[in-house]
C-alpha cells in the first residue's frame, strides 16, 4: 500500500489518501512450451502470437504456418474460338516452391459473357499435384465453334483447397480466360443510291447483313449534304484510304446510330434528316470498332432528291466494282416516270489520274472494252421500262499482271432536244467503274527446307512472292509484278533449343513494288563444340489481315535442319592384343575423342587371325556391344 497527503496553493496540506498496488509477473507461454505455434512463437505481455519463418505464411487460425501458396500461371488468357482447346496450370509459391506432398484441388468455373456448354466445355474439374512437383496436372478446356459472329467473351477460372491440406491461395487465385471470335459478319446499305419523294424532311435508313449475329452491336451511321460538282475529286481523296472492300471513310456529317439486335439481319431505322433545298444527301457507314465485324460495300449510300417538275437521269449506281475477265452491267434510270422514247449516249470521261500515289489507272482497249462497242455505247428508256433503262454489258479485261486496282470514268449526255422537254442529267451524271486485279498473289519461303552447318554460324532467309501460271494449269511462276507489303518471320523451337543451337528471331521483312524476293532476314546459329545428331527448328509468319484479300499462303512454316560437323573418332585402346593359350577372356577397350551429347554404341567382334582356333572360338557366337555414355 502506498499512502501520501496533497498540499493545496497555501501550503495547507489535506488529509492523507492510500493506493494499493498490484505487481504481477509476466508469464513467458513460448519458454515454457504453453503455446500451440507451428513454427515461431512471440511473447506479448499476458499472451503470445505465432509467426512463421522465412517462406512460410500464418494460416487464418492464428498459428498453423503454411509453406505452399498455389495459383494460376497468370491471371489472363486470350484463345481464339478455332483454338479447340487449350491448357492452364496451377502453380505453387513459397517455401520450397514446390509441393512436397499429393494433393488434389477443385475447379470451379464462373460464366461472364461466355456461356459454359455453349462457348467452353471443361474437360477438368479437379487439379492434381503428386510430391516435388512444380506444376500441377493439366487443366484443360474444350473452346466450341458457334459459327455466328459476336464480341469477344469471357469467362473465369478458380478454385478451391479442401480442409486439411497444407496448401492456401495466392495470386492470381482465378484466370480470366477471354475467347476471341473467329467469325466475321459483314454490314452494308441494302443499296447504294435512292431516290427520295420531292419535300420530304427525313429518310429512314438501315443496315443489313446475311451472317448471324450472336451479339448485339450498335454502329453508326453519318448522313451530310453531298455537292455533285465533287464527286470525282472525293473519289479521288478517298478511294484509296479505303479499307480491304473498297469503302470509303468519312468523318464528316450527323452521326445518327443504328443497332442490331442478336439474331437479327436488319437493323434499326436511322431518320435521317433532308436538309432544304438539298439535291442529294451521303450516309456513310462507320467503322465498326469490334473484332470481326467490318462494312462492305455498298458503305456509302446516296439520297437523291428530284425537284418537282422535271425529269433527272442517272446511273443506277454511283460506283461500279468488278474484276479482271468479268463484266459489269451499266443501267441508268429517271427520276419519275416518261412519256416517251428516247436513246441517251454513255461514254468514257477522259481522266488521266496520274497523282503523287502514281496509281494505276484502266487503259481502253487493254483493261477494258468502251461502251461504244456495245449497242453504240446508247441505252434506251421507254414507259414500258418503267423508271430503268436497258443496260450496257462492259467486258474487263484480264491482263494477266498482278497490279493495284484501276478505274476509269463513264459520263452520258442527253439531246438538246430532251433537256427542253425538262429530261436533265441528274446530280450523278457520271460513275466510276473499279477494276480489282483477279490475279493473286502467292507467298512462301525461297526454299522448302535450310539445312545449315554448325560452323556455318548464320544463314539468310527470304519469303518469295509467285502468281499462278496462266499457261500450266496448278502451276506457279514468279509473280509479273508485286505490290508493296510486309510480313514478320518468326522461330519456333523443335529439337534445336533457342540459345542453345540457335537465336529465336522475329524480323520484319519487305516487299517493294516489283520484287520476286523480299529484304534478308540473318538468322544466328550456335556451335556448342558438341557432336550431336541432326537437330531441327522451324521458321513460320503470319499474313497481316490487310494482305489477306489479295495474298495467300503456300507455305508458311518450313524446317531448318542444322547439321553436326563435330566428327568423333573412336579406337582401340591398344594396337594388338597378348592372349595366352591358357586365357579364359580377353578383355578389350576403346576410347572415344570427342565429346557427345547422346550414349552411342560400337559392335566390336573378331574378323580374321593366322590361328584358326583362335578365330573359331571368338566367333562362335559372341559379340560384344561397347557403349560410351
């Protein structure tokens, strides 16, 4: 008890006050062996904690130390939807890192945008590691093919640790798998050019496609006035910053959006406003900014709009596409129904075109035949006909060049007389005919296989570019002329390991207008100074999606077959042999110089001597196998 008096500011003190104080001694629970830790035990004052050591993790009971973390390789997976399936992994962190002992986990998979038994099919449900492994069992999962586009899909991958083993998650404890769609599904305006009534204030449009769509996706759509009078110069802009279909792009204009809905062919309705006063109005399909979905043409689609009182005329469409060998059929038609007979002359534009590009453009009489070949070059309307014209069939020809593509212009005049009687060019007076080249482009590798010597060190490889051969059937010849393009080569290991016989290497290389070969890729090759079999690794490439329309593969993978010129030399160990007639056995050796990287085996038996017994007994039957490992 400790008793004490308290003195005021006067000095006065007061009456006297005790406290009684309690001294108790910690108890030490982790010397005296009172704790239940695993591995490392820390007193506190009146308890304990437990702690683990290094490479160990505390269990969430507090005392129980963990030496194995198991998780996913990583924590995102992208396949492809042609894949058929694909394999995962569980791998195990800290302490040995290693599982020392079997154990088994559970699988469980999650639908995010992907459906289970639609999209993916497990074929594992469980994950087995057996002891001193440092991977556990395949994971493996089905990919199925619903041949109908739709956006990428995912879904997840985790998994559960039963009670009582000595094993908790780490991270990533689940995998994002994502399924990239291998279909594609193509979008366009069911045609390129109507003609809407005199004073109408808006137009329905919509979007149309033949494949299925499994997903819903909403594109845009955007409509401005269009000046006939730059009709020609916006091809000219335009045509060649198209995509692979031959569409042109535009930023311009109202931006109006239309959806398609899943399993549907159409879209929406965009109403499109009709400006005052305007002659023609140009919607232009977006570029759609998911995977696999692309717009074809027609991608641009003109509104015309007829005033009231005359008569316009005009090509049925504003662009004509065809290919080399083929024919494309011109037709014109009114804006309101004749009253009469008349003939309108079409003809070719005289258009140079030559630009900075240095394009190609069609020549008359090579890349096709003018109008004036057939029928006079004159379609004819008559109110039998209703609205349309008779038609002109124009041949393009096949020169049998591998070239960009070329066009030409046609125009049509009208009488005088007729544009009197208010029959008038309408806003599309002229159109422009596109010739694609039939002719295909064909890639491989210069040679079927490289076979190389390790002390060769290096080797080139080129890709070389062909086109089928117009004179023998299922033949091929160095292409007439080529077009700009590049590709990535690639390495891909087999029995030749990368670092080891070789340098893995992806390099881009180069096409150039009129090359049969492409630019040189150096590949390195390594001489490890071992004697070894033939080992072998692959060379690959991929075409970019651009070049697909017009290239194709013949052979993208061919293999390198890299050649030992390490010779081993083997021998006895002595030049001749002492052996006694009294002599059970003779014991013989070779040595080997050199080092090999394989056990080899050498058949040594006797082949001739002066003593016949000597012989007869050695061959009578024996023959011993030396191995070198």
């Amino acid at each position: 008890m400790l008793c004490y008096y308290a003195m005021d500011s006067n000095g006065l003190t007061s009456n006297q006050s005790c406290v009684t104080l309690v001294v108790q001694r910690d108890v030490d629970e982790c010397t005296l062996l009172l704790d239940d830790c695993t591995q490392v035990c820390i007193n506190t004052i009146g308890s304990y904690e437990c702690g683990c050591r290094e490479g160990y993790k505390l269990h969430s009971d507090g005392r129980t130390c963990v030496g194995v973390l198991l998780h996913f390789e990583t924590s995102q997976r992208t396949v492809k939807e042609d894949s058929v399936y694909f394999i995962v992994y569980l791998v195990p962190t800290l302490g040995h890192g290693k599982v020392l002992n079997n154990l088994t986990v559970n699988l469980l998979y999650l639908d995010n945008t992907a459906e289970l038994g639609i999209d993916y099919q497990p074929v594992d449900y469980v994950a087995h590691f057996t002891a001193n492994t440092t991977k556990s069992s395949p994971i493996r999962i089905n990919i199925i093919d619903d041949n109908g586009w739709e956006e990428s899909e995912t879904f997840t991958i985790s998994f559960t640790i039963p009670d009582g083993v000595d094993a908790l998650k780490g991270e990533p404890e689940e995998a994002i798998i994502t399924i990239l769609d291998n279909d594609e599904a193509e979008v366009h305006f069911s045609t390129d050019q109507i003609t809407i009534a005199p004073g109408a204030t808006q137009q329905g449009v919509q979007l149309v496609t033949k494949q299925t769509l499994l997903s819903s996706v909403v594109l845009t759509i955007s409509c401005f006035e269009f000046v006939p009078d730059d009709d020609l110069n916006n091809f000219e802009r335009n045509y060649f910053k198209t995509n692979s279909t031959n569409c042109i792009t535009s930023e311009n204009g109202i931006k109006y959006k239309v959806t398609f809905a899943k399993h549907a062919s159409s879209s929406s309705n965009a109403m499109v406003a009709i400006p005052d006063h305007a002659k023609c109005v140009e919607c232009v399909i977006g570029q759609p900014e998911v995977r696999g979905l692309k717009r074809v043409c027609p991608a641009v689609m003109h509104m015309n709009v007829p005033v009231q009182g005359s008569t316009y005329i005009e090509f049925d469409y504003k662009h004509y596409y065809g290919k080399e060998g083929e024919s494309v059929v011109i037709g014109l038609h009114a804006s309101q129904p004749i009253l009469r007979k008349f003939r309108v002359t079409v003809s070719v534009l005289k258009f140079d075109g030559t630009d900075s590009l240095n394009r190609a453009t069609a020549v008359n009489g090579i890349d096709y035949e003018p109008p004036s070949n057939v029928s006079g070059g004159s379609v004819r309307f008559d109110p039998s006909l209703g609205l349309n014209s008779t038609h002109l069939e124009l041949f393009l020809n096949d020169d049998g060049v591998v070239e960009s593509i070329e066009y030409f212009v046609l125009t049509f005049t009208i009488d005088s007389y007729l544009q009197s009687l208010s029959i008038l060019p309408g806003p599309h007076d002229e159109t422009i005919v596109a010739i694609e080249d039939d002719d295909r482009l064909y890639l491989q590798f210069q040679y079927e296989r490289y076979i190389v010597n390790k002390s060769d060190k290096r080797f080139i490889v080129k890709l070389e570019v062909l086109q089928v051969d117009p004179l023998i059937d299922n033949a091929y010849c160095p292409a007439k002329h080529s077009i700009q393009m590049s590709v990535f080569i690639s390495t891909r290991e087999e029995s030749a390991e990368n670092g080891t016989d070789y340098i893995e290497k992806t390099e881009r290389v180069r096409f150039f207008p009129g090359d049969r070969y492409s630019t040189e890729m150096d590949i390195v090759i390594v001489d490890d100074d071992v004697a070894e079999p033939k080992e072998m690794f692959y060379l690959w490439f991929d075409l970019p999606e651009e070049l697909e329309p017009k290239v194709e593969l013949l052979s993208n993978e061919v293999p390198v077959v890299i050649v030992d010129d390490e010779w081993l030399e083997i021998q006895f160990t002595n030049s001749s042999y002492l052996l006694m007639e009294d002599d059970d056995l003779l014991f013989i050796q070779l040595i080997m110089n050199g080092t090999s990287s394989l056990p080899i085996s050498v058949t040594v038996r006797p082949v001739y001597g002066s003593a016949k017994e000597f012989v007869d007994y050695f061959t009578d039957g024996v023959e011993n196998v030396a191995v070198f490992q």
